[in-house]
C-alpha cells in the first residue's frame, strides 16, 4: 500500500527560490548570433568572385542580396541610436556580428530587465529587429528574396522558351537549306550530263582538216 504524501499543516512555511538562467539566455543569444553570422558567410561565399577559375558566385551582384546584408547588420542598432557595445553586440571590421558573452553576462546581472527588453522578440528588441529583417526578405508573397527569385525563374523560363523557339526556327531553316542544297546538287548533276552529251557531240563532228 502506497503512503500518502504528508500534507501541509496550518503555519507551514514553503520557500522558493527564483533564480535567473543567465547561461541560458546567453547560449540563446550567441545561437543567434551565429545564425545570422552562418547566413551572412553563406551569401558572401556565393557573391564572391574565384580569381583561379575567374568565375563571379551565383550571388554576385545581386542587389536584394546586398541589402539583406546590410539591413541584419544594421537591425544590431536600436532606433533611439542608442549601440548594443555595451551588451556585448558590435559589427566587425569583416562585415560581421561579435558576440561577447562575458560582456553581456555582467549587462544582464546589473540590469536583467533593461537587458531583456533589449534583446526582446516584440516591440524593438533585437531579436525583434532580427525577425523583421527575415520576414521582409522572405514573406512568401511580397519578400524581396522571395520577388528575386520570382524575377529569376520568370527569366529562365523565358530563356527556356526562347531557346526551343530557336531551336524550332534553326530546324526549319536546316530543312530549308538542305532542301535548296539537294536541288542544287540536282542541277549541278544535270548540268554536268549536258556538258559531257554537248562535249561528245562536239567531238564527234568531222574534222576540216584535208
């Protein structure tokens, strides 16, 4: 038979402890850090030009690709213009995001809230910021990312298109050639028969010698 648990008496006293997961937020904000840092990478390794096989990545060039860039790193900055330095957030000089995580650990134990708010996935936080920045590159109807790829598959279906209406006209015209070279080598054919008849019939005149 099972015990029941004792049960709270009158004057009981309970005490909980509350405790702020500091290396789980940080963990959490490093994570993305390193997304945005991994998305950032991938794009400038396909806009990047091989000076060995002097081939541009697929990428390269691509406006709405430029400005995606730009606008992650600018979404680091707050818009009272105010910097995330001092919460352990900074653009490198390589067009990247730096993390310090001790940085960040002290900002949080000094002020957890003010810290929360601005790292934040609503209002103005910066996971806010970050979510804004990917939802208006890749909303399925008006994201940029989304348009470009749009605009590239419209292209190369066009190409496509145009391609076999080529190939459709280059087949015609070899019909056509071939059909004016087999008359040709008809005539030519002819032409050669009359000549070897008109040159034997000329040979075949008496001579006027006497």
């Amino acid at each position: 038979m099972m015990n029941s648990p004792p049960s709270a008496a009158d004057g009981d006293v309970a005490t909980v402890t509350v405790t702020r997961d500091t290396a789980g937020l940080t963990a959490s904000v490093k994570g993305l850090v390193d997304a945005i840092n991994g998305l950032l990478t991938d794009i400038d390794t396909q806009s990047a030009y091989n000076a060995t096989t002097t081939k541009s990545g697929t990428l390269t060039g691509d406006a709405n690709v430029r400005s995606l860039c730009t606008a992650l790193l600018e979404a680091i900055y707050p818009a009272d213009g105010t910097s995330m330095a001092s919460y352990g957030i900074q653009v490198t000089r390589g067009g990247l995001i730096e993390f310090d995580a001790t940085a960040f650990a002290q900002a949080y134990t000094a002020d957890p809230k003010g810290v929360t708010e601005r790292f934040s996935s609503t209002g103005n936080g910066f996971a806010a910021r970050v979510a804004a920045v990917a939802d208006g590159a890749s909303d399925p109807t008006e994201g940029t990312i989304t348009a470009a790829i749009t605009g590239r598959r419209t292209g190369i279906t066009s190409l496509e298109n145009s391609i076999e209406e080529w190939d459709r006209r280059l087949e015609l015209r070899r019909t056509a050639l071939t059909r004016q070279f087999t008359a040709l080598e008809t005539a030519l054919n002819q032409m050669s028969s009359q000549s070897s008849w008109l040159q034997g019939q000329l040979a075949s005149l008496p001579s006027n010698n006497t």
